[in-house]
C-alpha cells in the first residue's frame, strides 16, 4: 500500500466515454480545475468527442473499452487500469459510473491506491432488487460523493453504507456561459432566425433528452388548457434514435390541437441563446431526477423555472422565490403554473429572476463543485 499522507492529489476519473452529457462535462470540469491548480491528472473512458476538450486543456486521455459490461472484458480493463495507475503515480481513483467502477476497484486494489465514486443517479434496482449487487460498487468508495440530497438519501435506503463516507457535492452550471449578461444581441438574432421564433408571443422551453420519463407529454397537454392561448413552446433535445414518444408526442398535439403553438428543435448548438428568448423554463420529470440541470440552468439565465416537485428540483428550486413547483405528472397543474408566470406583474417577474441569479451563483456554480471535488481528494488522502 503506498503510503499516501502529505501527497499531493494525482487522479484518474474513469467513466464509459465522453460523448455528451453532465457526467461526461463535470469529468472534464473536474480535469481542467485540478490542471489550473498544478495537480496532474487523467481521464479514461472508450472515447468520444469530448475527448477534444480534454486535448485543448492537455489532459491526457486513455482510450479503453469502458462502456463493456461483459465481465471477462471488465477484468482486462482492471489490469490495463493497474498498469496506468502504477506507471503514472496515480494515487486517488475516481469512478463515475458503475461498469468501469468495477474495472476501476479491481484495478486501484491491485494498484493499492485510493478509490472513490460518484453516484450520479437512481440506479435501477432490477426486479427484487437484483441489479442491487451490480449497482452497489458505487458505494465501494472510501468516500462517495452524492450530487444530491435524494441521491443521498437513495443511497442509505437501499444500500448498505456508512453515511459518514458521503460527501454532498451538487452539480453545476457554467455561469460564465450561462449568463444572460453572456448572449450577444448578434446570438438573440440568430437563434431566432434559424429556429423561426415568433418574436410577438411568449416562448415556454423545455429542454433535454426527449424520454417519457422527463415529461414532454405534460407540456403537450398543459398548452391545450392555458388561458394564455397565444403561448409558444419549444421542446428541444434528441429522442436519439427512440421515435415511438416523440411521434406520440406529436400525434397528441394533433389530437389537442396545440400542434400550430409547439416547435420541435431537435438539436441546438446554443441553449443559453434559447434560453434567453424564452419566458419560461420547465422542467417536467414525472419520476425524480437526480439533480435536474434543466431547472438551475434556466435560473442562471434570470428566466422564471416551473419545476416537478419531485427529486433535485427540490433542492434547486426556491419554491415561489426563485422559481416555482407544480404537481409531478400533472398537466393541469403545469397549466396553472405557466398562466400564473404569464400573468406576473414586471416587478415580481424581476424580483424572481434576480433571485433565480443569485440562487444559481450562491449554490450551483463550477467554482463550488469544483473546489469541494478538490477538498475530497485532499482528504481521502489523509485516511489511513
């Protein structure tokens, strides 16, 4: 076992790959804010586009299959992860997801150096909780950072960890990028042009991936009860592949007659520009998100948020302060919510985006995640 007090953080973050999404940026957030504070570090996954950003800020990168969940190709990883952890002087391995967390346990045990996780979401427990036993590497971590209070308490209900092992650090938001102080008059323009925004109707945005679980078909149906008839939606993100709910989607705006006030931008490449020529920001999970990005992103932008009240919404929404919760899973309640953001006087509507701002920048930023990240790898090298 190396001995490890008084050493200074050399880490190896470990995740499937680095195509998209939160894990995949707070990997690299993580990457670049131990490079700005002089630690080396390393990232591995099976690769990705991301991998560009790892390039730029010159972290290296190794490129495994770490997506497998075939046992056998697991185990090889775990050797290959031994070999870079000895031949690089890594002492802390951190694991972001549970196929490579497993590879990555096996691999800082064989390396006899520190190993810990994230637990990033409500893993799935499998009938009778069968996939418990795969799920539960996450909790392998001398120490385990949850991104949530009802992560954490997820954890404790359904795992056995000591409590004291867990750290709650919740995701963030670049406010440098999402800043309503940050869109150009040049991006506003564009957005709206290539999108074909109405520039005369309030603009309602959902944004995310495009799965039942998150809740378009609530917007669908809340727009076919708002009083607020001249009220625009735009519903942005991928189904990726999964056409069955996004032509439902489609089909029941037919059916309620809301197709000609809902817009459908599969992709864009500027959400903070989106976002700033929206009125409203929603976010509509009807099963509990783990943080919910959607929800603190609008905040950032000053725009009012109607938020699920379910999951990390709770935690992230000020209800009636910075923001405002609805009934999961309710149109009807959706649609109250969206006439009520309508009908706001200017001075409410300014007084919530100033605290919707200072919400975000007091509790979810990148410098805030990023330090106590810093803090944990500090400290599990002081655990003996």
């Amino acid at each position: 076992m190396i001995e490890s007090k008084d050493k200074k953080p050399v880490v190896l973050q470990v995740l499937p790959e680095l195509q998209h999404g939160g894990v995949e940026w707070g990997t690299i957030q993580i990457a670049e804010a131990l490079n700005n504070e002089g630690y080396t570090n390393f990232v591995a996954s099976s690769g990705g586009r991301l991998v560009y950003e790892l390039d730029k800020i010159k972290v290296k990168h190794f490129t495994l299959p770490l997506k497998t969940k075939n046992i056998f190709k697991m185990y090889l990883n775990s050797l290959k992860l031994a070999k870079i952890i000895k031949e690089n002087g890594i002492n802390i391995v951190h694991a972001r997801s549970r196929a490579p967390a497993w590879s990555a346990y096996w691999a800082a045990k064989k390396a006899g150096v520190k190993f810990m996780t994230t637990f990033h979401g409500t893993y799935g427990l499998g009938p009778k909780g069968i996939k418990k036993v795969y799920n539960k590497v996450m909790t392998f971590g001398e120490i385990i950072i949850a991104i949530s209070e009802h992560i954490k308490k997820h954890m404790l209900n359904n795992y056995v960890v000591d409590e004291d092992k867990i750290r709650l650090i919740p995701r963030c938001v670049d406010v440098e990028k999402f800043s309503p102080f940050a869109v150009t008059q040049e991006r506003i323009i564009r957005t709206i042009s290539d999108n074909n925004l109405p520039e005369d109707r309030p603009i309602i945005a959902l944004v995310g991936r495009i799965t039942r679980w998150k809740g378009q078909h609530l917007l669908v149906e809340a727009m076919s009860l708002l009083k607020h008839k001249e009220a625009y939606a735009i519903i942005v993100g991928s189904d990726q592949g999964r056409v069955k709910y996004t032509n439902e989607l489609k089909e029941l705006a037919k059916k309620l007659k809301t197709d000609d006030r809902i817009q459908f931008i599969e992709e864009s490449f500027d959400i903070p520009a989106l976002l700033m020529v929206s009125d409203i920001v929603l976010s509509t999970a009807i099963e509990p998100e783990a943080f919910g990005r959607a929800a603190i992103e609008g905040q950032a932008m000053g725009k009012i948020v109607l938020a699920s009240n379910i999951g990390g919404s709770l935690e992230n929404v000020i209800d009636g302060v910075s923001g405002k919760l609805f009934q999961s899973g309710d149109a009807k309640s959706l649609a109250e919510a969206i006439d009520w953001a309508l009908d706001m006087p200017l001075a409410e509507r300014k007084a919530m985006s100033a605290a919707a701002i200072k919400n975000v920048h007091d509790n979810f930023t990148k410098q805030i995640m990023c330090d106590k990240t810093i803090d944990v790898y500090k400290e599990l090298l002081e655990i003996n």
